[in-house]
C-alpha cells in the first residue's frame, strides 16, 4: 500500500485534451478542484467522485479557478488529520475572494468526525462519508442554498460498482481498481473499520468490464485494491470466485497487462493464492504484507490474529514458491505497553525477512478504536521517535542490500515516464515494484524493455 499526501497528480496530455474538447462544448461549465490525501483507496475514490460529478463539473488542476473545491481525506493518524485542518485554512483566503465556491471534505475525516467539523471548520459546505458520494449533487446543490449539509452514512452494499472512474492521474499506463471496500479485521489500533464500514465484494463482471475498459484505452498496468484484498468473495449461482480466481481472470485476459494488488492481511495469503501468483508471468512478483511487529505480545494486543512464527511460515513459502519474489511491511512503533524487548523483536522479524521496503509509523491513538478504550498510550512520544528512528534506519540498511543484489542482474521494466532529474532519462518499474532510472533511448512511455542494473542508492536502480 503507498501512502500518499498533497496535491493530487496531475491531468494528463490525453485527458487535458479530452478537457479542452469538453470546454468548446460546454463552455461555461464548472470547475471541480480534487485534492486526495491517505491511501490508494482514496486515490480510487477521487476518481470515482470525479466520475459521479462529470455532467456537472470539468476537472481542472489549478485551485485558484475552481467552482468546487473537494479535499478527499485520511484519518489514520492524528498527523494526517492535522494536515486537513491546515488546508482548510489555507483555502479560507480564497473562499473569501470567491463568494460562490463551495468546499466540500469527502473520506474519512469526514465519517470519523461527522458533521462536528460543520462547526470546527465554517469553510466547508458539506460533508460526505465514503459510502455517500452517488449524493454528491444533492448534497452541492443544496448546500449552495446556504446551510451546511453532510451524508455520513455507511452502507453495507455500496461498491460504486457500476461506476466507470475518471482517470485524471495518469501517466496513462497504470490504474488502480477497487475490488472491495470496508474492513472487517478491527485491528485494535485502526480506525478503518469505522470510516470504511463492513467489508464488501464488487462483482466480477464490473470488474472486468472496468479491466476491458481499461485495455482498450491502452493501459498495461491495473492494481486490484482493498484493505484485505485476498478476502475477496463473491458468490452467485452457486459459484464462488475468491481472490485468486478473481486475480487469475484479470492475468489471463492479456499478458501484456501487469497485475499488481495491494493490501493483503498475512492471514489470509492462502497458497492457492501464491500459486496462482507464482504460475503467471504478468502477475507481478511484490507482495505487501503488513506485519506491523515482531513481537507476539504486540500482535495479539493489536488484534492482528497471527504470530511472528505463522508470518514468517507464510514468508517462507513466498521466497519456496517464488525466490525473487519482493515482499514489503507496515510497521508501527511504540504501541501500547511496548517494551524494549518487543521493540527488539520487530527489527529482529526485519532482519530475519529482509524487506525490501517498509512503511514506518508511530502509533497514534484514535478516538474510538479499540486500543484507546482499553490501552494505555503510554510510549512517551520521544522514545517512539527514537525506536521508529531505529526501525528506519534499519530498513535503509535492508532496502540498500536487497538493491545491491541487484546490481548486474537483468530486469523487463514498464516505463512510467520521463525522470525528474533528467529530460533523457525515463523511469520505470520493474515486476518486483523497484523503480529503475534509465537512458532514454528510442522508448515510449508504456513500453516494456529489459534494462541491466549497473548501480544503485537505497531508493532507487539505475541501468544503461
Ligand atoms: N489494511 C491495511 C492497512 C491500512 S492502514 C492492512 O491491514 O495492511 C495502513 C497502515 O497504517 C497500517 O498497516 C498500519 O501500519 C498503519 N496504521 C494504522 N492505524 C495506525 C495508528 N493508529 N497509528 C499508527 N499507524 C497506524
Ligand atoms: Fe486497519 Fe487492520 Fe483493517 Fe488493515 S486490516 S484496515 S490495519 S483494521
Ligand atoms: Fe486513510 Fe481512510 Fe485510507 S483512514 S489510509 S484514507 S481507508
């Protein structure tokens, strides 16, 4: 899973064309602003939001001219919900210069603190929960009456299933696809189960309609999201499709499409699901596996349902069934009741894995989770600074290694676009979800090409 905060990516050269088209047709239709903070998942969801508002708003990248600004938020730490409030206020200079301009806040932030942040923050004229967005036009078209409105509500049947995304980010070469939604795991620290809702399967048809779509408009990269993605379950007519078959239909329909998914809870990564993984070349090699800590004390108070024996059982079979296989982690520093040795275990689970890469944080206590009714957050911010330091500096040292075995070896990379240090160079990703700077050359954005790796940093490969 990539966490990602700002600004969101920019329209690309085949959309802003498309924009152009629409703005001769429908010259004074409005301008939507989205700005997407948190996980792939939202990302996902900005483009669904921008799907349900298209007869009514064009997308445009500058905020200064928008009609409609939406900040898509994340509430997973205290620090990403700050972040909100500081935008927010940033924005009221331009509410203030623009009379008409309607703010709305979407994620959740928005289901988390419900329509308390009508009055925290006077800036928005609505709010809308993550199941809500097919409200979004009543919701903007009655706010801009003057009262502030919200939908909070969660659904146990929402999908957005039948919707077909806009697809502003792009580099035109990779896609997300949202193949679930909600979280039924209740890990003890998360406050996903709440904004998300209860875990639900989209329906494979809608998927792969959104994967043919996706084809023809020459995409050669779709990433299949969930927050649990390999509980993935959809029955009909007496048919079960699970995640891996669901993977195993996306492989097979072209092995020219790269198959990525993201996030998988140790749990459930079954074998039936490594060994599809393992039998299709276009199935990417790169498994995010959250192991969170090290230590089974940790793992039980956070509710995380296996031990540090099973994890690392399942991180053997991986590297069986495929040796170069990529496997990356979450991990969360100072919890509840950590002690120096439980600290400990999780760099021992670090070294004794060998990740590739590592998603670190400090734990950070949210309202109405299950560890702030029933655990102390007694790690002293300082110490969990100190102990995620620890943590961070070891995976630079891992990351640095599992690059330099690297160095000579041969790799088939999907371009992705063109470098930022360099106007020659291009970048892409190879299987393992390495990044790969390169020259130039004859190559096309989308291309595959075969690079050998010459030299690397911790953070990135460099072939010729
Ligand atoms: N569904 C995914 C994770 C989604 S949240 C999974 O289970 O793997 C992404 C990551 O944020 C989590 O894996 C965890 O490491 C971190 N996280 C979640 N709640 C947190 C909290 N309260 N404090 C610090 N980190 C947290
Ligand atoms: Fe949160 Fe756990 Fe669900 Fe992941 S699996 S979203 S960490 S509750
Ligand atoms: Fe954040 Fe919600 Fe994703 S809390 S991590 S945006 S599911």
């Amino acid at each position: 899973m990539f966490y990602c905060a700002g600004s969101l990516r920019q329209l690309t050269f085949r959309y802003k064309i498309a924009h152009i088209e629409q703005n001769v047709i429908f010259a004074r239709m409005k301008k939507l602003y989205i700005e997407t903070y948190g996980c792939q998942m939202n990302f996902a969801d900005s483009e669904v939001v921008a799907s349900i508002l298209k007869d009514l708003y064009t997308l445009t990248d500058d905020v200064q001219e928008a009609d409609l600004i939406l900040i898509n938020t994340c509430s997973i730490r205290d620090k990403a919900e700050q972040r909100i409030h500081k935008r927010l206020h940033e924005l009221e200079a331009l509410k203030k210069k623009h009379r008409t301009l309607q703010v709305g806040l979407l994620g959740c932030m928005a289901e988390r603190m419900k329509e308390e942040l009508l009055e925290t923050e006077p800036i928005l004229n609505f709010i809308a929960g993550p199941d809500a967005y097919r409200n979004l036009p009543e919701l903007i078209a009655e706010s801009a009456q003057g009262e502030a409105k919200f939908n909070v509500l969660l659904s146990e049947d929402e999908t957005y299933d039948n919707i077909m995304p806009v697809r502003y980010d792009l580099n035109g070469v990779s896609a997300y696809v949202s193949i679930m939604r909600g979280c039924n795991n209740f890990c003890t620290y998360c406050v996903v189960p709440y904004t998300r809702g209860r875990e639900r399967s989209r329906s494979p048809q809608t998927i792969m309609a959104e994967v043919d779509q996706l084809l023809q408009d020459g995409y050669k990269e779709v990433t299949l999201l969930g927050q649990n993605v390999n509980s993935y379950r959809w029955e009909e007519d007496g048919e079960v499709v699970t995640f891996a078959k669901l993977m195993e239909m996306v492989a097979l329909k072209s092995s020219q499409l790269r198959v990525r998914f993201a996030t998988s809870h140790p749990k459930d990564i079954s074998d039936e699901l490594l060994e599809v993984i393992a039998k299709y070349e276009n199935i990417c090699k790169y498994i995010h596996l959250p192991v969170q800590s090290g230590s089974d004390n940790m793992l039980k108070k956070m509710n995380r349902v296996y031990t540090r024996d099973y994890y690392m059982e399942r991180v053997r079979k991986i590297k069986e069934l495929m040796p170069d296989c990529a496997i990356s982690t979450d991990i969360i520093a100072g919890f509840c009741g950590e002690t120096l040795e439980d600290h400990e275990q999780t760099l021992s689970v670090m070294r004794e894995v060998g990740y590739e890469y590592a998603y670190m944080f400090k734990y950070s206590e949210r309202g109405g989770t299950m560890s702030a009714k029933r655990f102390q957050d007694d790690i002293p911010d300082e110490e969990k600074t100190r102990r995620l330091e620890e943590i961070i500096a070891l995976q630079g040292e891992l990351s640095l290694a599992s690059n330099q075995r690297d160095v000579g070896k041969t790799f088939r990379v999907l371009v992705e676009g063109v470098s930022k240090r360099s106007a020659d160079q291009l970048y892409g990703r190879n299987s393992q979800n390495k990044v790969i700077i390169f020259p130039k050359g004859e190559h096309q954005v989308g291309d595959y090409i075969d690079v050998t790796v010459t030299r690397c940093t911790a953070a990135t490969l460099f072939a010729d």
